[in-house]
C-alpha cells in the first residue's frame, strides 16, 4: 500500500512510501508464519540474511540464493519503543533492521509480532493474531 507522507524536501510537499502489512488470525498467533512471510519478502527484494542471523539454518539453506551485494537484514527482538510500542505481546515481537551500501549503518525497515491481547480487545478481535509491516521503499 502507499502511504502519503508529508515531506518539505519535494514541490508538493509530501511523497509516497510504499509499505507492506499482513495479518495472521486462528487457534495459534502464527508468529512463525509471518516471520516466514518476512524471510520470504527479503529473498523476493534479492536481500540476503546477514551470517549470524542464518548460523543455526540448515548447511544448504543460501547456497542458491542471489542476493545483492553488501545487502544484508537481520530480525532482532522488539524493545518495546518506537510509535508500535505497546502493539505487541511483551517478547513476542520483532524488529527487521536492514544494512546496504547506501545508507552506510543499520536501519529499522520493519516489524512483527503477535498482538497484546489489549489490542485484540480494542478491536474486537476473538483470535490470536499477528501482524507485520515492511517499508519497501528502502528496498527497491
């Protein structure tokens, strides 16, 4: 989805951002599978897994995948700060941080979680869920 942001940096003062976000519902909170979803977004955007993130991965898991060069993600525990703060269950959230060549440092592209059962109730949601979103402008 775009999201419209407002920006004073172009003519006509706001720009798009390109996002994507998925909600998984049912008997389980399906952590592992939007953690799957984001493993699998990142080899599609041809972004490999930094050595550390894949250590305890099967010997043959990357041996195939293409990948652009000094691009790397890792997936770390969410600390709880940031603007999706008290979204997610404590320890079961993620942060997806991204290094390339053109940013020079680490950044914050994305998170994921299973939802606080305080957010399940403001929605009025009878199942645990997950939820994730990725910025795809950063890359493409």
């Amino acid at each position: 989805a775009d999201n419209t942001h407002v920006c004073t940096e172009t003519i006509v003062g706001a720009k798009n951002i390109r996002k994507i976000c998925a909600v998984y519902a049912g008997l389980t909170s399906g952590f592992e599978i939007l953690h799957g979803l984001v493993d699998r977004i990142m080899t599609l955007c041809e972004v490999g897994p930094e050595p550390q993130y894949v250590a305890t991965s099967r010997d043959d898991e990357g041996k195939f995948r293409v990948a652009r060069e000094n691009w790397a993600y890792t997936v770390e525990e969410h600390a709880g700060d940031g603007a999706e703060g008290g979204t997610y269950f404590p320890g079961r959230g993620a942060v997806v941080l991204l290094s390339n060549p053109a940013l020079g440092k680490r950044v914050r592209v994305g998170h994921f979680g299973v939802l606080h059962p305080e957010v399940l109730t403001n929605f009025d949601v009878a199942y645990p869920t997950s939820a994730m979103e990725l910025d795809l402008e950063v890359l493409m």
